[in-house]
C-alpha cells in the first residue's frame, strides 16, 4: 500500500551533518503518523522523532534532542531529518516509518508503524 524510500544516508566524521529524506507514495488517508527510527547492531529499534501533517505532537528521542530535526514537504509528500552534531553513537540503520491517524502523546513503538522504509545507514567515525 504506502511505501517509503529513504535517501541521504552515508558516512562522515563526528560532528558533522546529514539530511535523511523519505518520499511516500501510495497513500489513501489524508492524516499519517511519520517519523523515522534507527536500529544499530546489538540494539533495539530506537524511535528518533515522529511527527504528523494534522498538527499536534512532535517526540524526538532524548538522545537526539538539540542535534536532530524532523519537518515535512506536504508537496512533495516527503519527510526529512536534519541530523547535526552527529556523534558515532547514532551510527544505526535509519528506517522511515508511518501509519494512519495521528501520533501518540508517548514515545514512538514499532509495531504501531506498519509502513517501513528499507533503510539508509549513516555511519559516524570519531
């Protein structure tokens, strides 16, 4: 049904930035939960920042505040994440995700999204 492609991933040294992208496409509701979880060897799928066209509540991860953007191009039907600062611990596969109706007020779980990107690695050295 939706589907999402990332972009934007790659490798870099600490410090330094990236703008992940994910354009949607196949969507039949006009109001989606969208946002972006990583997953690094070893760890639990993380939940980095959701955010929804209908207004309302925006999470970013506490270890991402500060450092990461999420914003939304309605036109284009695309997601983005502004990732700055970046250190070697947010090193992880990035996976775009959404599911229909809006946000929860509590941090992101996987299995609510049922749209999954393939992924783009970011890899940060030191």
């Amino acid at each position: 049904q939706v589907q999402l492609v990332e972009s934007g991933g790659g490798s870099l040294q600490a410090g330094g930035s990236l703008r992940l992208s994910c354009v949607a496409s196949g969507y039949t509701y006009s109001t989606y939960c969208m946002g972006w979880f990583r997953q690094a060897p070893g760890k639990e799928r993380e939940g980095v920042a959701t955010t929804y066209r209908g207004g309302g509540i925006t999470y970013y991860a506490d270890s991402v505040k500060g450092r990461f953007s999420i914003s939304q191009d309605y036109a284009k039907s695309a997601l983005y994440l502004q990732m700055n600062s970046l250190k070697p611990e947010d090193t992880a596969k990035y996976y775009c995700v959404a599911h229909a109706g809006r946000c929860f007020a509590d941090k992101p779980r996987a299995p609510l999204f049922n749209y999954w990107g393939q992924g783009t690695q970011v890899t940060v050295s030191s």
